[in-house]
C-alpha cells in the first residue's frame, strides 16, 4: 500500500521525463509511488506554490529552531553543503511536488524519521518563466 494519494503531488511533465530517463532502480524509497500518483501538468501551467526541481524552498524540520533552505537538483548538481539536495536523495525526493504548508516525510540513511513543513517557495524556474531547467 502506498504511503501517497493521487493529487497530493504534482510534477511537470519534464521533470517527470527526465526523472524517468535517471532509472527507477535509482530512486529512493517512495519516489515511484509519488511519481506514479503525481498530477503531470505542462511547465506553463505548474502552480507557483508547487516544488520544482531547481526549486529552491524553506522548510523547517520538526524540532528545529531555525529554518533550512534547500534547492531541489539533479544528481550531478548536488552539493549538500551548500543546500542543493539531490532529487534522488530522501528530503530531496520528499519535497518534490509537495506545496507550500504541506508536510515533507522521509527516512535518512541511518533510518531516521524526519519531517518538515515546507514555509515557502523561494524561487521556482517555472513561476520565473523559465520552462527549460
């Protein structure tokens, strides 16, 4: 049974070929059902409260004080440190198609569970008019 509803997520049509060109078999645990039950639309017509990739978004994990800001990127982009997570990563594949207020979940590598509210979208290529990313 899937931890997902159909309409929670929505993904670009793009986002989704190109997601589906990396290889299922390198998804993290739960991308498939979420991809699977996303809404697909056309980069025009994603609304501006949605993550995107090259999303860049504020979220705040339970138990946290402060704030994390992370843009959600492809593998070769990724750079931890600097706040660019890896859609293949869990919070990176969490957060994807997720709307502002919702509630991101995911297991770390060491089986942790987290989550977080995202608080809000910071930038998002599509709102910006740029389709392409």
């Amino acid at each position: 049974m899937s931890l997902f509803s159909r309409g929670d997520r929505v993904v670009t049509e793009l986002d989704f070929v190109r997601l589906t060109k990396l290889g299922a078999a390198r998804w993290p645990d739960g991308l498939s059902d979420a991809l699977e039950l996303a809404e697909q639309v056309p980069s025009p017509a994603v609304p501006a409260n949605v993550v995107t990739m090259y999303s860049q978004v504020r979220i705040l994990e339970d138990g946290a004080r402060e704030p994390k800001t992370l843009t959600v990127c492809y593998p070769h982009d990724a750079e931890p440190a600097q706040g660019f997570v890896s859609v293949l990563s869990p919070v990176g594949a969490s957060l994807l198609g997720l709307r502002v207020g919702a509630r991101a979940r995911w297991t770390t590598p060491q089986g942790e569970a987290r989550s977080a509210k995202i608080q809000s979208i910071l930038f998002q290529p599509e709102a910006s008019g740029d389709y392409t990313t």
